[in-house]
C-alpha cells in the first residue's frame, strides 16, 4: 500500500485583530492544504462481489472490491463530468472527487478544512490507477409502489444501505439471493402485482462468502409504521379502486 499526496486550493477564514481594535475580525484567506489517497493494486483489493442489476450495469459499476474490511466502489466520471456518465475516474483527476461538506460561515477555519478533506479522502482509494469510493456491503431489498393490483408494483432491487422506511424482512443478505427471489414473489402475488409475479432473478455474486456481515433482522428495525399501514391495505383489497379509497379514508 502507497500514499499519493494531493495538494488542494482551498478558502477559508483566518480571525485577526485590524489595527486600533481588541475585537478580533475574520477575513477569508485562499491557501493550499495536503491530504493523502491510499493507493493499492487489484491484488490487494479482490473483487467480493458483482452485481447485475440495472441501476450497476448502467453506471458500467458492477464490481464491489473489498480492502481492511470495507467495501468499496468505482467513482464513476458523472461527479465531475455530467456529459460523461458512466466512465470511471482516473487518479490525475481525484482532487475533483473530493467533496467534504463544507460550512459557509466563519467557522470554516483552515483547520476544519484540512479535517473535513483527510475525513473525505480516507473514504477514497486508488486501484491500479483507479478512483474508487467506500459504499455499503450489497444487499437485496424489496419495495413496493403504487396501490398494488398492477398499480406500481413490486420490485427486487440492489441496495447498499437500509432505508429506514423499510422494514428489515424486506431485506437480504446477498448470500440469501434465492430467499430474496421467494419473498418478492410472495410480496408481489399478496398485493395482487401479477405482472410482477416470476420476474425477480439474483443479482449478486458473491465471490468472497467471508465479506458478507448484514444481519438485516439484527441490524436494522421495523420500518415506516404508515407506510406499513398502506402497504397492508393494499394487501388485503380486492383492487387498486379499493385500495384507494381505503387509503384516503385512513389520512
């Protein structure tokens, strides 16, 4: 593992005291700062995992690498680059990879910027000349849309993080892929979604078993109460018209 050292022009705000004055004033000051990008080969990053569905084939982001025990993902051109979508990031460009959250007040001191870019570019690593960013381990989740009965749908998507409106049986490990297949067919055909009924494939390959740690059912809790309360009125109407009207009878 190497370091690439990037030099970063920055603004910020430096406190002085003008002549004749106690108080002290703030004025803004442009400076240059130096963080660090850790730098491995693909060797030392294996691929875990590799995903086909369409949100990852279309960002052309469908390997998952995974170095001292996190995840990580291409950084894809659309950061910087918004006529170039979906190529990925070389190392001559990181610098504009690098986003922190920025205060725009007096606080946004020199030091809180040097703080703010380490913190940022330590969620960044180059492989083999690559920029890559840290993401969540993949995962399935079910969601569903619209008022059930074809009205929306069901759907089995790739995730790297629990949406808090979302209950955890609505997700699975990527080593659960058939589960996942089960329960969206099962969610789908209780919401009367029958197009959607048989469609649901596995979307992750695992390639290192030992890289998956969600516990959804552990890990995370029991959803949006309202969102359940639609969702299990779709469930039990015989029509989306049912459903509804059952719906706006509830608000």
């Amino acid at each position: 593992m190497e370091r690439i050292k990037i030099k970063i022009t920055i603004d910020y705000y430096e406190q002085y005291i003008p002549p004749r004055c106690r108080k002290p004033r703030f004025r803004e000051e442009t400076g240059d700062i130096a963080v660090s990008v850790r730098s491995v080969s693909c060797d030392e990053a294996p691929i875990a995992f590799r995903l086909s569905d369409y949100s990852h084939k279309r960002e052309n982001n469908t390997e998952i690498r995974f170095y001292k025990g996190k995840c990580y993902k291409r950084t894809m051109r659309r950061y910087i680059d918004a006529r170039e979508w979906y190529t990925p990031v070389c190392c001559a460009e990181i610098t504009s990879c690098l986003r922190p959250y920025m205060i725009y007040s007096t606080d946004r001191t020199k030091e809180y910027c040097i703080k703010a870019y380490r913190y940022e570019a330590k969620k960044h690593l180059v492989i083999d000349g690559e920029v890559w960013q840290q993401c969540g381990e993949p995962r399935y989740e079910i969601n569903t849309f619209g008022l059930g009965h074809n009205h929306g749908g069901t759907g089995l998507f790739v995730d790297h993080n629990y949406n808090p409106n979302i209950p955890s049986r609505n997700y699975f490990s990527a080593l659960d892929g058939d589960k996942a297949v089960a329960y969206a067919n099962e969610v789908a055909q209780r919401r009367g979604d029958t197009k959607d009924v048989g469609k649901f494939e596995k979307m992750i390959e695992v390639l290192m078993p030992e890289c998956v740690k969600v516990k959804p059912r552990k890990q995370h809790g029991g959803g949006n109460p309202y969102i359940n309360k639609l969702n299990a009125i779709s469930e039990s109407s015989s029509s989306a018209l049912e459903a509804g009207l059952v719906v706006m009878a509830a608000l």
